[in-house]
C-alpha cells in the first residue's frame, strides 16, 4: 500500500462541497479521511477474498473515503460516474463483476443490480488500526477504469497498487508538486486525469486540493480571483480553457483585472486530453503574461507518458518527453507511438485476447497513436488516433488534427471535429462540424469564406468537402468528442 501509506506520511489536505449543504465547503486533513476510510472499510467483505468493489460518489470527501476503504479493505476500486445512464452503470457493474456498491444516502443507488453499502462518515478508526494495516500485505489489483468509448465500447483497464504509485511519483517528479501547492479541482472522477494527475498526486505531495462541484468557469474564474482560495497549479481540458476566456471576456473590467491577477499567480496551467487548439494556447498565454499551458499526452492504460517541461521552452503543437519513468520509441514503418514502464496497466478485465493483442513481443504497449518525433527541439508530436484522426482520402494520408488547428484560426470558429465519412469513389471524405460565433448557421455566413481561408493553410485534398455548423458539438465525460459517434449524428445516409 506504497500510495495510502505516502498519502498518510504528506499531509495533504482536501476541501470540497457539501452534498447535504452545496454551499458549504468541508475541509478535512488526509490523516482523518483515511482513519475514516479505515472504519469504512471494516463494513465491507472480508481482505482475505479480494474482488471488484463499485463506488458512486459526488467529487468530495466521500469519493476518497469510498476510494480509499476499498484498497484498505484488500479490494478492487470501481469508480462509477455520477452523471451515466442506468445502462452504462449496469454495464459496468456486470462487465467488472462488482459484488457490491458503496453510495452515498441521498443518491438514487437504488435501482443498482448490486448490494448497496450506505457510506457513514462520521466514525474514525483507530490511528493504530489504521497503520497496522498500512503495513499489511497488499493485493496487487487496485483499480478498474473503464475507457470512455474513443477506441471502442467501455472496457475496464485493471491498474495496480504499484503502476498507480508510480504514476502519482511521475507527477510530482514532473511537476514539481509540494505542500505549499493549492490544486482546483473540477475534473471527472472516473478517468485517470481527475483521479491520479488533480488528486492523488497533490495530495501525496501533501498539497492542499480544493474541489468544485462541478467544472462551472465562473466558479473557477471565483477561485483564481480570490486571493484566499487562488490555486497555484490549474489542470483542465482544452474546453475549459475555452470556456473560461469566453466567460473572461464577457466580465466588466473590475472583475477582469481580479481574474488577470489570478491566472498572473498561477505557477502552472495543464492542458490535456486532447490536443489544445493554437488560438487557445496563444490567448492563454496572451492573458498570464507569458505562460504557456502546458501539454501532456497519457492515457488509461499508462497514465502520463509525456509532457512539455515544467522549465525551458514548450513548443504548440508538441507534447513534450517522456515522464520520469517511462520509455517512448516509434514503431517502424507506421511510426505508432509505444511506451514501457513501471505505470503501465495489467491487462483488460477478463479480455486477454485484447490485452496480449496491445502489448508487442518484446513488451511495448501499443498506444494506438501516430506520432513525429522532433530531434532539434527533442519532443515528440502527435499526429493522431490510427484509426480516427488519420483520414484515407483519395490516396493520402490526412492528419484530421492538423486540419482542425487550420480551422481553429478562422477568426468565428470557435469549436471544431475533422473526420473521415466512408465514401465509394474517395475512400474517405475529409469531414468538418463546427460550432461558430455569432449564431452563424449557414457555411456561407462565414466571414472569410472557410475554403478561402482554408486553401491558404491547407492543400486542396485536405479540406473538408463536407461541413456542418452547430450549436453544440456532443462530448463525453471529459469533455472529449468522440470522432467514432459523429457520422451517424450528422452523416446519415
């Protein structure tokens, strides 16, 4: 229990909402949250069988005492989403196997196919109940995340107590975080971004995490304007920081200067997900005075694996090296980028025909990512998804993410997905949605013309031919687009 027991030794601090009372912020010390974890985990099935344990819980204090009672209590964490549909909770709960679900009262757990646990979270363990089992031996598996559905339907990536340290240590190292840190956090507490990079982490540095209720830019805009809540490190998707500069510039100029003065503060901006449009990196950096967000690459299956450096030049468009613990090489001929290190997932739940199938011979991961590696500036860029951001159109090879950062400069675009729509005669057809200021619906309205614009930054066979503008672009939990679900909403033949 290498992660538990750093996070009993730091200190860290969380602070988050109330359930009961959303205008109240409860902060409580680590040391407290794991003796009441501790006493959490005394109500669950006996640490000498370990299996799957399911938990649902609003981003607080009860997700870590949930989180952290299933590891103490020698079982698997299931963390389930808040926001998803009986259907994709069932399957979850069927595909891991998870013989029961912590919930919290007030939430509807009810309609669950499995046993519901209600937390309790006023009783504290003993401090040396609590480190005798610190102390106690392990089981290997810690942690089921289920992907978001970009490269396929959901599948648990099985993560252990081992692969999950390394990944919190690759952070701090990166990053450089500390107890004098303050962290916001906003993100999904399913995925590996919310979960290891802007709260495990921190809070093993023993750093004070601050949670939101939700991922709200004028409750963030709040936070950074306040001199007595004001983080020191903001992590965020690219349609955040997108949010947050729409919402800055709709403020008057007294509550302007409080938020300049906040991002001024920042010690560091992380952008990562997905790749961050050129226009957004630029603003950002226009409104801190010079800092540019740092982007990172990782994924489910191996946490981070690279980033820009926290010191020294960060370049658009690149993601950087390597993570402390981790090796990078390009797969000849189809230049897939493959990573190895002690972060690395386990396997697939109960699909070893899938997992043997992602790992090469000689034990590489495979990412599924195209990517170019930079020798003069010694970082690595990502083309995109194999099977998603690499469009087959008319014989070439087209990188949907460059023709997304072309699209991003046109001065009323504000959102954009590139894609490839199966065609007869072309293979694929460079595909464009789009959401636009000023209501704009019509592609004609576009002042300047898209194609005109476009045929100055692109070749002819990599515009788009088909373009749709929106209002609203669909994404998941993250904040990502999925690229697979866009034909059937906007392509039916």
């Amino acid at each position: 229990m290498k992660l538990l027991k750093a996070l009993h030794a730091n200190r860290g601090v969380l602070s988050a909402p109330s359930l009961s009372a959303p205008y109240l912020q409860e902060t409580l010390p680590v040391a407290t949250l794991l003796r009441q974890a501790m006493a959490l985990s005394q109500r669950l099935p006996p640490p000498t069988s370990p299996r799957p344990i399911a938990f649902v819980a609003h981003r607080g204090l009860d997700y870590v005492r949930a989180q952290w009672a299933i590891w103490l209590a020698n079982h698997i964490a299931v963390p389930l989403a808040t926001h998803s549909a009986p259907p994709e909770l069932h399957h979850i709960l069927q595909d891991s196997g998870a013989s029961h679900v912590i919930g919290h009262p007030l939430m509807d757990t009810a309609s669950l196919p499995v046993p519901t646990i209600a937390y309790a979270t006023t009783h504290e363990a003993a401090e040396d109940d609590l480190l005798e089992r610190l102390d106690a031996a392990a089981a290997d598996d810690a942690m089921l995340l289920y992907t978001s559905g970009t490269t396929g339907a959901p599948k648990g990536v099985l993560a252990t107590h081992d692969s999950l340290f390394a990944q919190v240590q690759d952070v701090i190292r990166a990053w450089e975080m500390s107890d004098i840190d303050r962290v916001l956090h906003f993100l999904p507490l399913h995925h590996t971004h919310g979960i290891v990079n802007n709260l495990l982490a921190p809070l093993a540095a023993g750093a004070h995490v601050d949670g939101l209720a939700k991922a709200s830019p004028n409750d963030i805009w709040h936070r950074l304007s306040d001199p007595a809540t004001a983080p020191s490190v903001l992590m965020a998707v690219p349609s955040i920081y997108m949010l947050l500069l729409e919402t800055l510039d709709a403020m008057d100029a007294s509550s302007r200067a409080k938020a300049l003065a906040g991002v001024r503060q920042l010690r560091l901006a992380i952008s990562g997900s997905m790749a961050c449009p050129v226009s957004i990196l630029e603003r950002w950096k226009t409104i801190s005075d010079g800092h540019m967000l740092l982007e990172r690459y990782g994924m489910t299956e191996c946490g981070m694996a690279l980033g820009n450096p926290l010191h020294g030049d960060r370049h658009i468009g690149y993601v950087g090296q390597p993570f402390p613990s981790i090796r990078a090489r390009l797969a000849p001929e189809t230049s897939e980028l493959q990573v190895q290190g002690p972060t690395l997932f386990k396997e697939y739940w109960k699909r070893p025909v899938e997992t043997k199938k992602e790992w090469t011979d000689d034990g590489w991961f495979k990412t599924g990512d195209i990517a170019e590696y930079n020798a003069s500036i010694e970082s690595y860029r990502i083309v995109g998804r194999a099977s998603v951001d690499i469009i087959k159109s008319a014989g070439y090879k087209i990188s949907a993410l460059d023709v997304e950062q072309a699209v991003m400069e046109h001065p009323q675009i504000m959102e954009c997905a590139v894609y490839g729509v199966a065609d007869d005669t072309w293979g694929q057809i460079v595909t464009l949605v789009a959401r636009p200021s000023d209501a704009i619906s019509d592609v004609a309205k576009l002042s300047p013309p898209l194609d005109a614009f476009l045929s100055a930054r692109l070749a002819s066979y990599k515009r788009p031919r088909i373009v749709h503008l929106v209002p609203a672009i669909p994404k998941n939990a993250m904040g990502k687009i999925n690229k697979k679900e866009l034909p059937a909403l906007f392509d039916k033949a």
